[in-house]
C-alpha cells in the first residue's frame, strides 16, 4: 500500500460523518509527476488549498498539499506545507515521514536521518515501519558514498587573505615593470 493509498483513506470521512470539506477532494495525485498533466496539478493544488482553508486543524489536508506541491516541484511551499502539517498534529508518522523524505530528496542527509528516525519512532503499523526503515537505509548509504550538501565548517579569511596578498604582489609587479 502506498502512501498516497494511505493519506487518501485518512482523508475519506468515517462512516455516518459527512463532512463535506473532504467529501469533494480530489483524487491524490500519482508517485510519477511525469503521468499527471501540470494544468491537472495545478488544479489538485489549488483545490487542496481551499480544503486545508476550509478545514486549517486538518494535519492530513496538509500532507497530500505538501506532497502535491513536491510534485509540482516546490520544495519551498512543500516543506511550509509539511512543517505545518507536523506542527498541528505531531504525532502523525505521514507527516513526519514525508518532510523526512523531502530533506532526503533535497540531500539534506543528516537533516533527513534525523527526522527519519522521529518518523520511525511514530510508526504503529509494520508498513510504516518498513517504509521508515527502507528511507533510512537508504540515506544512510548515501551518506557513505558522500551523496550530500557539502557543510561550510571552515573560516575562509586565510584564503581569502592569501588572494589578495597575490594580487597585491601582481599589481605591485605591474607597476614595477612600467
């Protein structure tokens, strides 16, 4: 079951509730960005936008937005979406998951096992945690390749001072050989 399947039966009312802010999703969008046309997702999000308007304390509301605007390729409004979603309900392993999932695909790897292991420490259900567990292997593995941002932790003043020593001692020479 995957977890467009899963966000999808959240989002479905529970029997004898009708409530009809979700009543009239539409159908959540496919894993594959390429086999859904950009005016149909661009209508799917515009129809999320008004259903997480209409219901704002909806957690799963803001997921599927989240994941519908990484298929749109907004990083920036997914992760708004997803932070947001994890903020309302913290709780939630779909939520936590997914912003898991979008520090993992923007290769942010250390951010990403972290908030993976959260994301597994919220699953109740095996399929979660084998999804949790499958994500963190393969970030750990990347991590081993160096498949990561590379992180600034050095001072750039000595280079920068060796550069302008150089050029310092070339406009000398310059103005020497005149």
């Amino acid at each position: 079951m995957s977890a467009l399947t899963l966000a999808s039966q959240k989002l479905q009312p529970a029997a004898g509730v009708g409530t009809p802010a979700t009543s009239g999703l539409p159908a959540i969008p496919w894993r594959d960005p390429h086999t859904v046309s950009p005016e149909k997702l661009a209508a799917i999000i515009a129809s999320l936008e008004e259903a997480c308007l209409q219901n704002p304390g909806s957690a799963n509301l803001r997921v599927c937005l989240g994941m519908a605007h990484a298929m749109n390729y907004d990083a920036y409004r997914s992760m708004d979406a997803l932070e947001e979603a994890r903020t309302l309900a913290p709780a939630n392993f779909l939520a936590q998951f997914k912003f898991a999932e979008l520090q993992y695909r923007l290769r942010a790897l250390h951010r990403a096992e972290t908030e993976t292991l959260h994301a597994l420490e919220l699953a109740e259900t095996s399929w979660e945690f084998a999804q949790a567990r499958k994500q963190l292997s393969e970030i750990r593995r990347l991590a081993r390749e160096g498949s990561m941002k590379p992180g600034w932790t050095k001072s750039l003043v000595i280079p920068m001072l060796c550069l302008g020593g150089i050029l310092g001692i070339i406009s000398v020479l310059f103005t020497v050989i005149r």
